[in-house]
C-alpha cells in the first residue's frame, strides 16, 4: 500500500498590475475574464485607463515569449458589452496603464512642482 498526502498543489497564477488597488497574483479558474481578474486585485485606480490596457499572454511553443493584445474594458464596464471582456489563460499579464492626464499629472508633480525651491502654503500665517 502506498499513501500520497498532497501538502501544495501548483496552482496557476495571472498577474494583474498597473493602475489597480493591489498589483499582484491572482489565482487562475478556467473561464476566469479579465474583469474578474481585476476585481479579485481590488478593482482599477481612478487614473486608470481601461480604454488601453494591455494583455500578454505567452506564445505556446516559446518558453518567455509573450504576444501583446489591447483590450477595451471600458466599453465591458461602461456599456455593459460581456463580448469585450476576454477570457484569460494561465500566465497571462494584464497592465493597466495611466490615464493621458494621470500622467501629465505625474510629469508636473516630478519636473516641475518638486523643483520649486519653494513651497506654496494655503495658510497665510
């Protein structure tokens, strides 16, 4: 008689990152949609852009080759369209990226506001 306690299983994990809550792993169910994906990471910052995010997922026959796809969630999330929303594989990665005015918001706040020398108060005391 032999005995087999399973202890971990391998399990498949996606990674969702970018412009959401809790940039992170995300365990994989088969069927699972991008969607599903973002909201087990706390869903999306306000300054992500969900017209631009971008899907990588791995090229069968290669061992770290992924191909890029750019999927419109917003069209899922505003209008309701469950067609647009994709249907994830193991080791995909979904990037949120920044809003165009998230980043001009970040350019100011690098380049130009952190080198004022000095600091604006709203207190005039």
């Amino acid at each position: 008689r032999v005995s087999v306690n399973l202890r971990t299983m391998n399990q498949t994990r996606i990674f969702v990152g970018g412009e959401v809550a809790r940039p992170g792993f995300v365990n994989y169910s088969p069927g699972m949609t991008a969607v599903q994906a973002l909201m087990q990471v706390g869903g999306w910052k306000d300054s992500a852009d969900l017209k631009e995010v971008v899907l990588l997922q791995k090229v069968a026959d290669t061992g770290n080759e992924y191909r890029p796809t750019k999927i419109d969630l917003q069209r899922v999330v505003n209008d309701g369209e469950v067609k647009s929303d994709i249907v994830l594989n193991p080791s995909d990665i979904i990037v949120l990226p920044k809003t165009g005015i998230a980043r001009a918001n970040l350019w100011m706040q690098q380049y130009v506001i952190n080198m004022i020398p000095i600091r604006i108060s709203a207190s005039p005391f």
